[in-house]
C-alpha cells in the first residue's frame, strides 16, 4: 500500500523559478524523507524532517511538514536545469518498524 | 553511489528461469533492502535484510527470495522469472534501522523477463 502521494506527477518550470511538491500521507509517521532520483539512477537522500518539526531548510531547499493534515512540501528555489529530476517523499510510519514507504514521485523538469 | 554495486546492470531473461541479482556493498551497513521500481508504483520493497542471515518480508515478497551470508552481500532470487517481475530492481543500505535513519541505493538493475 502507499503510504505517500505526492502531487504534482509532473511539473516543468523555467530556470530561476521556484518548484513545489507536496506529498501526502495517510497514517501517523516518525519522519518524512524526501529523495531525488536522476534519469537511470538510484535514490539520492535530500532532507528529512521529523514528526516534531514543521520547517527544515538545507542550501535552497525548504520542506515542510504539517502533520495536522498529513501532507509535507518540498520547495526548490531558484532551479537549475540541473535540478531536472523524479522527487520522492517516504515515510516512516509509527508501527512500520522503521521501514520507508514510498510514493510514486514528482517528475521535475526545469527549462533552460 | 555510496559504495553499494549491484550486478549485473541490465539482464534480459526468459519467462520460467531462475534470476539472482547481486548487491554489494562496501560500507558495513548492517542493514540492507531490495525495492522494485513501476510506473505507476513508485518504489515498493521485497525484502529487506538486518544482518548475516536475518531477513524479513516487504510489502511485494511473493515470487522472490533473498540470501545474505556475508554482511557485504545481499542476493535476490527470482526462483521462476515472469513477466509481471519486469522492472527495475534497486538495492539500498542503512547504518541501523532507527527512526531517521536515511537509505543509500544503488544504482539498479533493468531486468525484462520476455
């Protein structure tokens, strides 16, 4: 079953422009992690944030979380061309044993 | 890609045969996973391994079976490949199985089972 979803499936942006992905969830969690993966590559970890956290920032990304409504964000300011990529949420749901839960992805493409 | 080698890149087998993939890593992570990776599916896991000889079921076990003798290695058998196990097979690690504990992949196998 998946645990998260992220929203949108697709999203192509000019370079210099923001970028947001929203991930949604359906049972409690430990900590949501997001993840970046280039064209015929494997995962790459970008950020976690934890259950008791709202806010995380790391160089020019900025996630958020509000458990309330279950759902985290992820924001990449001022993209790259480089920044072309499938994002992922995972979650670690309370009861899972630590294990992640995957979704299906965000495919990012950032325009010259 | 964080010391973690899986082998052979790219395989294309015949429905009915049986299939190992190989992941190696370098990093002494004690735990080590196996994800399969669909259209339509994201990333779903098959097995996972929390030491020599430990594993345990993911959430799409049926049709696989996994093998960890030594820490480095952790081996996925497709004991009768069929079509439906078409997809890209990723291999991750972790330190430990704690909460925030973040995975490591590698890079994947394409495998097509015709």
């Amino acid at each position: 079953s998946q645990q998260g979803e992220e929203d949108p499936q697709a999203l192509s942006i000019q370079e210099g422009e923001n970028a947001t992905m929203n991930c949604s969830y359906k049972t409690s969690i430990n900590n949501l992690q997001w993840y970046r993966q280039n064209s015929g590559r494997g995962l790459v970890h970008l950020i976690l944030i934890r259950s008791n956290e709202r806010e995380k920032h790391s160089g020019r990304l900025r996630v958020t979380l509000d458990t309330s409504k279950k759902s985290s964000s992820l924001l990449i300011t001022a993209s790259r061309a480089a920044d072309t990529a499938s994002y992922f949420c995972a979650t670690d749901a309370r009861g899972s044993n630590y294990k992640l839960t995957f979704g299906k992805g965000t495919l990012l493409t950032v325009n010259p | 890609d964080a010391g973690i080698t899986q082998s052979p890149r790219h395989k294309v087998t015949e429905t009915g045969t049986p299939v190992t993939l190989r992941c190696h890593q370098t990093e002494n992570h004690r735990y080590m996973y196996w994800y399969r990776q669909d259209p339509g599916h994201g990333l779903r896991l098959i097995h996972y391994s929390y030491g020599v000889k430990d594993t345990d079921k993911g959430e799409v076990s049926d049709g696989y079976s996994v093998s960890r003798s030594k820490t480095e290695d952790f081996l996925l058998t497709l004991e009768s490949a069929t079509s439906s196990q078409t997809s890209v097979y990723f291999c991750a690690i972790s330190e430990s199985n704690g909460s925030g504990e973040k995975l490591f992949f590698g890079s994947g196998t394409q495998l097509s089972v015709l």
